[in-house]
C-alpha cells in the first residue's frame, strides 16, 4: 500500500502558458515613491508584461505618497503592490516581482494544469 505522499507526488503536472484573449490586460502597481523596491517592481512587471502579453496590457502606476486615498479602493495594505483589474476576477501581487513563475502564476497566465 502506497502512502499519500507517494501518490500525490505522481500527480505533480508540468505548468502550460494560459492562451491569453485580445483583451486587453489592465494592471495597476501601487508603490510608495521611487523606492528601490518599486523601480525593481516596474521593470519586473514590464518585462513579464512584453514577453507575455505582448501589447494587450496597460500599467498604471500608483504613488501613495502622492495619492494615498487611491489606495483604499482595491485594499491596498503593502507595497509594492500589483493589481490586475481585468481581466476578471481580481488579483493581487505583492513585492518586487521578482520570482517571474509566481507573477505568472498570480496573475493566471501560467497554471499547474
């Protein structure tokens, strides 16, 4: 009799791209200033952005310093933070954006499926 972590290993299934729509992508990063963290973060998300979306996207980019209120609709409760605002349903990212697999899974356009 094979124990649950020797079948639950066998299950483990390799990742595949999302085929993304001609929607486009809406994103929204929502920083505190022009930290190290958050220049780190839009060059991060730009890049993800050209190789996997390929034009379909617009980044906005949120200052709280400049504009804290704007953070109070999507939540906002650390930075940097991306949203994806479309398409639906929301999803919420927070850091550097550093570990490309993690945004990729975050955001939906690469699945364990």
């Amino acid at each position: 009799m094979k124990s649950k972590k020797e079948n639950s290993d066998k299950r483990i299934k390799k990742e595949k791209p999302v085929k993304t729509t001609n929607d486009k992508w809406v994103l929204r990063l929502y920083v505190a200033g022009q930290t190290p963290k958050a220049i780190t973060a839009f060059a991060n998300l730009k890049k993800i952005c050209e190789e996997q979306l390929k034009g379909k996207y617009s980044i906005e980019v949120i200052d709280l310093l400049k504009n804290p209120k704007l953070g109070s609709a999507d939540q906002i409760l650390a930075l940097p933070t991306l949203v994806r605002k479309l398409p639906v349903p929301i999803r919420k990212i927070i850091g550097d954006l550093s570990d490309t697999e993690r945004v990729l899974v975050g955001l939906n356009i690469l699945t364990g499926s």
